[in-house]
C-alpha cells in the first residue's frame, strides 16, 4: 500500500508526497519542517499511478519551492 499525504500548515497544504510508512514519514517531517498538519488523502497499490497522483497535487496545491515545501515536482519513488 502506497499512501499520498499533504502537510499542513495553517490549513495551507505546504508539501505533497507518499509512503510506504506514514508513522516513520510522519516522524521525520516533525523533526524536519515548521509545525504542521500530516494527513494522509489517499491509498492505493500502484505505485505509477501514485507518483503521478503526487506530481497533480503538488501542481494543485502549488507546493514547490519557493511556495511550499516541495523541492522536486514529485513522481520520484
């Protein structure tokens, strides 16, 4: 199972990305980035089709650097 999530901050989506392992993910966001929301939006087994999923989101939201806090459009796992 792949997981898509969104970080949070101030109900702004900051950073789009997905896992395989929400609880050590999430723990390193939290000691990496400013305090924020994790939450997972989405599950799916096909990690292609959640890479791409990941890429449209990070455009959605607009999380990017200088924006958010996506360095790379996504689509890397």
């Amino acid at each position: 199972m792949i997981y898509l999530y969104l970080l949070k901050q101030d109900s702004i989506v900051r950073y789009v990305g997905l896992t395989k392992n929400p609880r050590n993910r999430k723990s390193a966001h939290r000691s990496r980035k400013p305090p924020h929301k994790f939450e997972i939006l989405e599950k799916h087994d096909d990690v292609e089709f959640t890479s791409k999923r990941e890429q449209e989101l990070i455009i959605k939201y607009s999380t990017q650097v200088p924006n958010g806090w996506n360095v790379s459009s996504g689509g890397e796992y």
